[in-house]
C-alpha cells in the first residue's frame, strides 16, 4: 500500500522527501488544513461548510 501512494505521489508531480511531508503535516492546525482542501477542490457548497464547520472542533495533535 506504501509503495502504491508512493507512486501515486510521482505520477501527479506532488512527491516530495519524507521528512518534507513531515514538516509541511505539523505545521496545519485541522482548521488550516479543511480551508486549504475545500480551496483546492470543486465541492458543493454544502459539504464545503461541513468540512469546515467540523474542522473547527478538532484539536491538533
């Protein structure tokens, strides 16, 4: 399964070392990352304030 995500990364241009993803993951509170994913697709409205209204009560790790 690693392996397959890991090829899935390369064929869409968007691999990037270990310790890179790493960094980029800790530095996005869930809030963060739920604007930055509903930005980057084409979702109905209605699933987009979901993502964001639930995003808001998740604590980061």
């Amino acid at each position: 399964m690693w392996l397959v995500d890991e090829h899935k990364l390369l064929d869409r241009g968007e691999w990037r070392p270990p310790h890179q993803r790493e960094a980029a993951i800790a530095r996005f509170t869930p809030s963060e990352w739920a604007a930055e994913y509903v930005e980057s697709r084409t979702l109905a409205p209605s699933i987009s304030s979901r993502y964001l209204n639930e995003s808001a009560g998740i604590a980061p790790r």
